[in-house]
C-alpha cells in the first residue's frame, strides 16, 4: 500500500506522516510539497518519504505525483483569514480540483480529505450539531474548503474511488505555534484577559492525536466510503480554558468581560488595521465569532463508526502541550 499526502510540512501533516510512519514502518508515503517549501522536507528526511515538488494551483507540476499510489490524504490548504481572498478558492477549490483530475488518471482508489466545521459558520444553536446540519457559508476559507469537499464527492461519484472527509474544529497539541502561545503567553505574562461574552459560552476543540487517528482510519476503513465526520476532543468554555491554564502554569488570572457587540466593534476595527497597515490584530471579527458563538459538535458518528476518541483530559491535552512549548523556549 502506497499514500500521498499533501500540506505535509504544516502542524498536522508532520503530525499526521510521524504517526503514519511509526504505524507502517514499511509502507510507501509520497508527499506533495510547494518548491518553495524543499527546506522544509529537510527535517522528515529520517522518515523514508519520496517528495514530488509541485503546486495546487498548477496542474502541470502535479503531473506523475500519483503514479504507483493507492490513496491520497489531501490536507493543503490556505488557511489564515487575513490572507488575500482569492488565494482561498484558487488552492482549497480549484487546487482540490487539480489534484482530483490527476488522482483520476492514476488507479488511486482512495481519497480523504480535510475539511472543516467551519462550513457550518457562527450561527450555531447552543446544542450539539451533527453531520446533517447545513451549511452557512461564509465567503473565503470556509466557503472555499466547502466547496473543494463537494467536489470531492462529485468526482467519487463520477469515478466510483473511496471519498471521506473530515470536519474537525481548532486543533491543538505539541508543536502548535498558532493557538497554544497566545494561551500561554497571556497566562504566563500576568496580562490581564479579555473573556467575550464572560467566557461562559462553550467550544469545541481537538487535540492533534485526535485528528491524526481519525485521518488514518478514513483512509483504512473501507466503511468510511461516502461519508463526512465531524470530529471534537473537548467543549470548553474560555474561561475554562484559561482557568485550566493557570492551574498548570500555577499563575493567578485576571479576566474582564468583553461585551459581544464591543468585542464585534474592536473586530471591525483589527480588520482595518490589517486592510491598512498589515499590522496582525489581536482581534478580527472571525476570532470574535470563534470565541463569542457556541460552537457544540455532536461526535456519536465518528465514534460509533470509526471507533475515534480521546484518550486525553483538556487539562492532560494542555498540560502536554504546555510542556512542549516550554521546552522550546529553553
């Protein structure tokens, strides 16, 4: 059995090859990369992978990056809100459709993609959502990743390959330089701290080993055909997630409330901030709706058919994650 994965220099694709690896010692992995990421690849070379250098966007640079593969684990993408709008359909829509067309002139037979709970937007009722609820897209990286997961299907459909997705919420874990530092960094640092809506409304989130399993067994399990999953590890509140901090960092917190609609102004104002001086907020409006809306994920499904759980507390999930970030520090 052979696989190719793409965005495998990003947080969760190294997680994702490592794991891989240790699973199948001897099974081959291919990984697209951009040219402009080759040193990158440096740091997984002790782990046997072939490198095809190509871009999404490109279809000709994608040309040969399946032959002699079985599957495909297609996780690259952009990603960061702040980036240029067009650049989110050019690589998470027609870039999924690029690496599809190639995929289907290969004898691939199975396709796994990464997707996001992001497509079901911020009006979220303060209940669990499962898989049947529709999307509310919201233009860039969710309407974009939305509509790469369509064609996804539409291609398995046309072509009859094995076509999953997954649709997880934030992540995080060891080696997470994103969401982790600003948690530990606010703690650490006695500044005091900004809770929307008190704090009180509850998230979801998923701890990287989480993701890492449930992307391997869409790929293994011939039940995973045809099918989406949403995927969570923890619902927090923030204010749990920062109290939860301040226990394993053993610092004392000072919080505000943030009222919701100011919160929502001072959102507005970080956007143009960025639109002006490409000055990176501390507030946007979507990290406004992130923390400020409930954000509750009904898991039966991936846990009844995939068998995918954490084996983790929130509090072990950061306390390990904390561990490794201050390790970096030294």
């Amino acid at each position: 059995m052979s696989i190719l994965i793409t965005g495998i220099t990003g947080y969760l694709g190294s997680n994702l090859v490592k794991e891989l690896r240790k699973r199948y010692p001897n099974r081959k992995i291919r990984a697209l990369v951009l040219p402009i990421e080759k040193n990158k690849c440096e740091q997984l070379s002790e782990l046997d992978i072939e490198f095809h250098f190509g871009n999404l966007s490109s279809r000709d640079s994608l040309h040969g990056c399946f032959e002699g593969i079985d599957s495909a684990i297609h996780l690259a993408a952009v990603v960061d809100d702040l980036s240029p709008m067009p650049s989110f359909y050019e690589t998470n829509h027609n870039g999924t459709k690029n690496l599809l067309e190639e995929f289907i002139k290969s004898e691939s037979s199975s396709f796994v993609y990464m997707s996001t709970m992001g497509i079901y937007g911020f009006k979220l009722p303060n209940s669990p959502i499962d898989e049947t609820r529709k999307p509310n897209l919201i233009p860039g990286y969710r309407e974009s990743k939305y509509f790469g997961e369509q064609e996804v299907f539409k291609y398995a459909n046309e072509y009859g390959f094995k076509a999953s997705a997954l649709r997880p919420p934030i992540f995080f874990g060891p080696g997470d330089y994103h969401w982790t530092p600003n948690i530990y960094n606010l703690v650490q640092n006695g500044r005091k701290i900004p809770l929307i809506s008190g704090g009180e409304v509850s998230l979801a989130y998923s701890y990287v080993e989480d993701v890492v399993d449930a992307l391997i067994k869409l790929e293994k399990l011939e039940k995973a055909n045809n099918e989406i999953f949403n995927q969570a590890s923890f619902h927090v509140t923030l204010k749990e997630i920062f109290e939860t901090a301040a226990k394993i960092l053993e610092k004392e917190i000072k919080t505000f409330n943030l009222n919701y609609h100011l919160a929502s102004f001072l959102g507005f104002l970080g956007d143009l901030q960025w639109k002006m001086f490409k000055r990176r907020p501390l507030l946007d409006k979507y990290r406004v709706m992130q923390l400020g809306t409930p954000r509750i994920v009904n898991t039966d499904k991936i846990e009844r058919i995939l068998g995918v759980s954490t084996k983790y507390t929130f509090e072990e999930a950061l306390t390990k994650t904390f561990n490794w970030y201050k390790s970096q520090e030294q």
